[in-house]
C-alpha cells in the first residue's frame, strides 16, 4: 500500500490509551522512518521500548552494551499527519499542478492537508 506519510512528516498519534493512561494517544513527533513492507512508522519520541544490547569490545577498546530505550514502530493507521495552519491532525490529500522546469511543463503530484476537523 503507497504511504501518504513519509519520512520527517510531523504526526499525532490518533488512537490507543491517553497519555494520562500511560500511553500517547495525543502526543505529537517527527517521522524517523517508514516501513513500508509491514505498514508501520516510527516516529520520534512516541512508543519507546527497552532494548538489551549483548556487551563487546569496539576498534577503540571501550566497551559498549548495557539496556537502551528506542523507538519502536507503530502501525500507520494509528497516527495523522498534523496540519501546518492548525497544528491539528488531519487527512491528506493529492492535486495535480503543472510546473516549467528547463523549459518544458510536467506534470506532478502534489501533498497538502485537507481541512483539519475535530473528529480525528
């Protein structure tokens, strides 16, 4: 499935337990990556998880390993692009524009964030 959300998109988590609950339904962050295979985007302070990283030795000789939170990926479907104007999860749209470019008009797709309402 094409992704409407791409990488370094500003997004809000639109569903799951509040943050009040212990989740983050609400809260808002930049895209790090989109996985296309499986649907799913992580998104930049939203759904850490704690990682066990097995120790080793470096070129340098410092050793590195311990317990690290990270990001992890959460299903497309749960978040929204947020709306530049109003700062409120919205849906997106495509258009066609013409643009000159060297001289000759092509013909592109273009994103942009259709009217944010309050049921998102």
């Amino acid at each position: 499935m094409a992704s409407k959300i791409k990488k370094g998109d500003l997004v809000e988590v639109i569903s799951g337990p509040s943050q009040e609950r212990g989740g983050y339904k609400g809260k808002q962050g930049h895209v790090i990556a989109v996985l296309t295979e499986t649907d799913r985007v992580v998104v930049e302070g939203v759904n850490f998880v704690t990682k066990h990283v097995k120790q080793g030795q470096s070129a340098r000789g410092t050793n590195e390993g311990g317990i690290e939170t990270v990001e992890a990926p959460i299903h497309i479907s749960n978040v929204a692009i947020v709306d530049p104007e109003t700062k409120k999860p919205t849906r997106v749209g495509f258009r066609t524009e013409e643009v000159e470019k060297g001289g000759k008009k092509k013909t592109v797709r273009v994103r942009f964030a259709k009217k944010s309402g309050k049921d998102l």
